[in-house]
C-alpha cells in the first residue's frame, strides 16, 4: 500500500472534453493516447490516474493549440506558458514572481484578469474571467487556481501555505476533489476568485534554475495534477498509517487506532466530525490502487485481484464496479 497514488474524478476529462469540442477535435485521439475510452468517460463515478487525466490535457493543448483548454472565447496559445516560465525562473522573490504573473498574463491574454494585493499581513491574488458563462463546469477556473499556486511553490522549493482559496460560483458536486488539490479551507459564492497568504511568504527566495525548468516544462501538466493530498488532521494520519502498512485486510480500525494512541470510539468520532469513515479511507486507498494497476495493459486483471487480496477475481470485479461504476474489463477496454 506503500506504492499507492490516489486517483482524480473523471468529471475532469469530461469537462475538458467539452472544451475540447469547442476547438473542433475529435474525442477518439484524445482518448485512445490516455488509455481511456468513451464508455468509461460516460460513468460519473469513474475515477482515473493523474497520468490519464495529463495526456487528455497536454493532448488538447498541442491539438487545439490553446492552453486553455478550448474553455474560453480567448485562447492561449500551446507555449505562452513556457515563456512566462522561462521569465519567470529569473526571479528573485516570490513577490516579483506574482507580480510578473500579473503583467504577464494581463498583458497577452483576453480570458481572465488578474490582480496582486498586498494589505497588512496578507497577500492576494485575484482572477476574474472573461466568459464565466462558458467556464460551466469551473474546470478552468479550477486549473488556473491550481497552476498559480502549484508552479510558484515548485519555484521556491516548498509548497506556499495558504489561508484560504475563494470562488465566486457555488459549491460544484465534485467539491471533495477540492481536498486533493488545494491545501486549505475553499470558500463559495464569494466577490472574486483568489489565493491568499501570509505576506511574508513573498519574501522566499526562488531556488530553481533555468536547467530544472526545462525539465519541469517537459513533465508539466503532470505535475500540477499528481498526488497532493490535503486530508483532515485524523484522516490523514489513518492514510498515512494504511500507506506504509504491506497488507489490504489485516490492518482494522482497533490496530490503526493504537497505533494513533486513541481509542477506536475516538477514532470513529473524530472521522465523523471529518465527514469521513475508516472503511470510506481504505476502500479508496484500494479503490486508487486497482486503477493505477489496471493503467498498466500488461498486468492481468486475476493478479491484480490477488495483489488486492481478493478472494477471487470475481469479487474484486463486483468491488470496482461498485467503486467506479464500470468493470475492470471495461476500464481496460481501449
């Protein structure tokens, strides 16, 4: 369990996908190259690896030859963000690299505005899009939130703290992704979209070189989508604690709960308060691990069963079609 990664909603692909058709490319490419499939991408609950959900976008980006993923009437072109990168890497602060991202953007693009805010002890960066109509299924405000603070901690070498994250739309139906993408309290309906931190956070120094962002560049969007998990204080150390164990069905609630010196009544209370469950946490701990195993063409599915500790494949199919509701074979099929 040690070797597991977490997966992402598939609610992702689909809205890139509509972008997508905005730019008049077919879906079949995009698809086949991600090792996904349209039957698959039709169930709500499917989830998929970081890899998957990377090539659909890079595969939008070359094809449509817009960043933004066809999601706006103002496209980027495939490239604006590697020279901002490139400016970007000769910093010296993070306060010049929000304020480079600020006049850089504002200047070549029509889909969003953006604004940097110092005031008292905190720092804010603001966006507000063009065509929020056209962003219905907020991905690309979403994307846009996750590139400004993920790249720029990659700059400083550590991940910016934040206060909290704002947007102006209501809480979607997939907001518990939110908890794998942004570390900190989300809050709806608000005037604006933004990030905001503690002001002297700005005065990191940047660390990276123009040789590290050529390979940063060359690994991108895969980096801003890979495991990030931001879980709960008891949740996250019940997953740490599931991780490192080597076993699926020996580790229980008691033993977990000893292990946190608390009781298993607390532990079960506490992860109540957390909106979660000990059962909830390892069957998507095996959940993520099945979809990563079947990502791999070549492992068979009876063995990924018995990896899985399964009795037989037979109950490991019913598992995953509970989870994602489609079958192993499906999930497979290319």
């Amino acid at each position: 369990m040690n070797r597991q990664r977490h997966t992402v909603s598939v609610h992702f692909v689909r809205a890139f996908l509509r972008g997508a058709s905005r730019l008049g490319l077919d879906h079949e490419p995009l698809l086949q190259q991600s090792l996904l499939n349209p039957q698959m991408v039709a169930s709500p609950q499917l989830r998929i690896t970081s890899e998957q959900l990377s090539r659909v976008a890079r595969g939008i980006w070359l094809a449509g030859d817009d960043e933004l993923l066809g999601l706006s009437n103002y496209p980027l072109r495939f490239g604006v963000f590697g020279l901002f990168a490139k400016q970007t890497v000769h910093c010296t602060s993070l306060r010049e690299v929000y304020r480079h991202l600020c006049a850089f953007y504002n200047l070549v693009g029509k889909a969003f505005q953006l604004e940097f805010i110092e005031a008292g002890e905190r720092a804010r960066l603001t966006m507000r899009l063009t065509d929020p109509q056209l962003d219905d299924d907020h991905a690309m405000c979403e994307f846009l939130t996750l590139m400004w603070h993920r790249f720029p901690s990659w700059l400083i070498g550590r991940r910016i703290p934040l206060l909290r994250i704002q947007f102006e739309f209501s809480e979607p139906a997939h907001s518990q992704e939110y908890q794998l993408m942004y570390p900190c309290p989300v809050e709806f309906e608000q005037p604006v979209n933004c990030l905001e931190f503690e002001r002297s956070t700005l005065d990191a120094k940047i660390l990276q070189t123009p040789d590290s962002l050529h390979r940063y560049l060359k690994r991108i969007p895969f980096d801003w989508f890979k495991q990030q998990s931001y879980y709960p204080v008891y949740a996250r150390e019940v997953v740490n604690i599931l991780k490192q164990h080597n076993s699926y069905s020996d580790l229980d609630m008691d033993s977990v709960a000893t292990a946190m010196h608390v009781t298993s009544r607390t532990l079960r209370r506490k992860l109540a308060d957390e909106h979660t469950s000990f059962q909830t946490l390892k069957d998507n701990l095996r959940r993520d691990a099945a979809i990563h195993l079947l990502s791999r063409p070549n492992t068979p599915i009876a063995s990924i069963a018995e990896q899985l500790q399964f009795s037989d494949p037979a109950a490991f199919t019913r598992a995953f079609k509970s989870w994602t509701g489609v079958s192993p074979s499906l999930y497979r099929k290319v």
